[in-house]
C-alpha cells in the first residue's frame, strides 16, 4: 500500500490521522461523486415537466431515465476498469476525462428539441460517468488499509445521497423558475471547472511509491481479463452480493424517479415541494444511512467478518413493510415520514458491500471487480428500474388511473426482502474468503 493511514473516526469525514495528500483524494473523490449522481439522478425530478414539454409517455421517460444511460454506462466500465488496473495507468486523469465528458453532456441535454436528442445526450452522460468509481474504489483501496476500507468507501459514497439531494433541490427549484434546460445546463457546466482541480490537485499514489513499493508492484502477476474474471466469480461471497446489490440498484433507481412522480400525481405537490421532501428522504435519511453502515461495518466487522454485512442484511428485511406503509398512505407529509426509515436502512449497503468487493480479489482484480458490480447494479438497476416501473405504470392505468405508480411502489417495497436474503448469505462466507490486504 502506498498509505497506510487510517480512517479512524468512521466515515463522516477523513480522520486527522491520515496524511494530507490522503485527505485532499478523499474529499475530491466525494464532490465528483455528488457530481455524478448530481448530473445522473437530476431528470428524476425534472420527468414531469420533461414529459409535458416533449410529450413522452410514461415508458420513454423511464427509458431516458434508465437504459439511455445505463446500458452505455454498463458495457465500457469494465474496459475502462481493466484499463484502471494498469500498473502504469494514471487513474486521477481518467477520472478527470470522465467527468469533464459526463458534465457538458448534462449541459447538452437541456438543448435537446425531443426526445431523440434528449436520448443520445443521455448516452453521452452514461459514458462519460463509466470512467469514475471504478478508478476511484482502486485509488482508495491503495490508500487505506483493509480494517477502515469500509468506511473510507462509504465516505465517498455519500456522493450518492448528497448528489441525490441537490438534484432534487436545484432542479425543482430552478425548473419551477426557469425551466428544465435551464437546470440542466446549471449542474452540467460546472463540473468542467471540478474536472481541472482534479487534474491539477489530486495525485495519482503509485507515482509517489517507494523504489521498495513500485518494486513489488511490478513483481505483480499481471493478470488477464479472463484470469481476473474466474478469480471474481470463484467468490461465492461476490456472487451474493452482487445479486444482492443489484437488487438493490433496481428497486433503488425505479423508486427515487416513480416516488417524486408519486407525490406530484398522487398527492398533487408541485416540483419544487416533491423536490424538498424528497431531499429529506433520499438526501438526509440516504447520507446517514450510508454513513451509519459504513460506520457498523468497520466496527462489528473487526470483531467477526461476517458482520460487515449483518447491518444492511437485517435493516432492509426490516425496511420493506414500513416502506409499504409510506406509499400506502393518504397524507403525505406522513408518506414522507415513513419513508425515512427505510431510506436509511436501506442505503447501509453501500460501504461493506463495496469495501468486501475490494477485499474478496486481489489488488490487481479491485477495479474490474468494482466494475462488474457497478456492471449489475447499472445494467440490471439504472437500466431497468426506471423502465420497467413505467412499463408497469403505463399497464396498470387502465385498473388504477392516476393511481397506478402508487400499485407498482407498493409490490418494490416488498421486493426489498429479496437482497435482504443475499447479503446475509455472503455474510456466512465473508470469514472464509476475505484477503487481508
């Protein structure tokens, strides 16, 4: 490893412990996160007035929100993670690359004139994003030791909440006072200017290696895409909990854009108040949530392996029938009450199930292992989450009407207990398969 530091206070924030260069890596990783899911999640809250402006049915929304991206996203992540994994790869450039095509893309979509160019400006986002997390999970792991990794990688996943939450706000505010390109372009140019600081700022750590460490690093056993694909997949553990995550991904990627439609169409709130309190939900409760199973993971899982993932396996068995109860509910503000729990029980995973990947293959594997899940949870989740929640909405209007979103969240909260099941399997192989570093 190059930095052996610790993250010792969990993963609100890089711990004083860790040296400076460290620190820096680590909050720049967690804004281009909040980037990235800024620039991917934002149509969420702006499909409404999307749909009204091109006239798109429920489907073509769920498609724009899900494949258009996804699919893109899903097939060149693990080239670009094999890449990665390069002894001689500069991961800060490519990250930097990747996130200068995905923000002028957003940008690009608020000019699209239908639904077309709204379509392949969509992909271009999906490609650029392919370049981001699978570098930066590798640039972790090379930077903080195996007993804090969880945390350390639940910090940088708290870009999927925060990047949720501002999404919501800004584009349900800014869509309500200038329109819908108009917030598109406000979240896509800016990460242009990020893409220079993290070119300039950051550091890749194998440059910075000792004559001992590059050495070692080179004695490495390069292995081949298929070498590296056996070792993955020998994991029963991987196994698990990539079903488990891409589950989650599914239910996770349908809910946060049919929910807003939910409580626009359901309880009649306008964009920006299904905005706000939707930010309470998949922004407070979601960072807290990925916090707080980060936090568990490293402190349980130090004790006993197996209980890095015994958090996320009992909460999301717990979460599922109070979430039922949210969307069953005629008061929203009640609605949105329930739905904090759940949202916090279920974004635990992040951290463990990332941080166990990490340590399930060797360090030449960590990448395209990153990848492959990132691969289920955006081919199977982002891909046909939001699609297929609109397929079933546009089927089920004719029985419900405008109430058909409402019948279809209730069958995903109950759906919840299907990656319950698969975390707590793996978490009966962890002790057996974990490497040490």
């Amino acid at each position: 490893m190059n930095d052996q530091a610790a993250l010792s206070q969990g993963a609100a924030a890089p711990a004083a412990g860790v040296s400076a260069q460290t620190r820096t890596m680590l909050w720049i990783l967690l804004i281009v996160y909040i980037f990235n899911f800024l620039d991917r999640q934002i149509v969420n809250i702006l499909a409404e007035p999307i749909k009204a402006d091109l006239g798109l049915s429920d489907t073509q929304l769920g498609l724009l929100a899900g494949p258009a991206f996804a699919v893109f996203y899903a097939l060149l992540g693990i080239p670009i993670a094999r890449y990665a994994d390069k002894e001689g790869t500069n991961r800060v450039r490519l990250i930097s690359l990747a996130l200068a095509i995905w923000s002028a893309m957003t940008a690009v979509c608020g000019l699209a004139q239908n639904f077309v160019q709204l379509l392949f400006a969509r992909i271009g986002v999906g490609v650029g994003e392919a370049g981001c997390t699978p570098a930066a999970h590798s640039l972790i792991s090379d930077s903080v030791p195996a007993e804090k990794r969880s945390s350390a990688i639940a910090f940088y996943g708290l870009g999927v909440p925060i990047g949720s939450l501002l999404g919501l706000i800004i584009g349900g505010i800014v869509n309500d006072l200038y329109g819908w390109r108009i917030a598109l372009m406000l979240v896509g140019l800016p990460g242009l200017l990020l893409a220079l600081v993290v070119l300039f700022v950051m550091r890749e750590p194998r440059h910075s290696r000792t004559a001992e460490a590059a050495a070692t690093a080179a004695a490495m056993t390069r292995l081949s895409t298929g070498e590296a694909m056996r070792e993955i997949f020998t994991s029963r553990a991987f196994v698990y909990i990539l079903i488990a995550s891409s589950v989650v991904a599914f239910l996770g990627y349908g809910k946060a854009l049919w929910t807003i439609s939910f409580f626009i169409r359901s309880h009649g709130l306008s964009t920006t108040e299904a905005g706000l309190s939707m930010a309470v939900v998949l922004g407070l409760a979601g960072v807290f949530g990925t916090w707080l199973g980060g936090k568990m993971a490293d402190k349980f899982g130090a004790r006993d392996k197996r209980h890095i993932l015994t958090f996320p396996a009992y909460g999301m068995a717990v979460a599922a029938p109070i979430l039922f109860l949210g969307y069953f509910m005629e008061d929203w503000r009640v609605a949105v009450a329930l739905l904090i729990i759940p949202t916090i029980l279920n974004s635990a995973y992040y951290g463990p199930a990332y941080a166990c990947v990490q340590g399930l293959v060797r360090p030449q594997a960590r990448a395209v292992a990153a990848s492959i899940m990132l691969f289920g949870q955006n081919l199977i989740g982002l891909g046909f989450g939001p699609f297929l929640f609109g397929v079933l909405s546009d089927a089920l209007q004719p029985l419900a009407g405008q109430e058909s979103v409402r019948w279809v969240l209730y069958g995903a909260a109950w759906l919840g207990l299907i990656p319950a099941f698969f975390f707590w399997r793996a978490s009966l192989r962890l002790k057996a398969e974990l490497k040490s570093g």
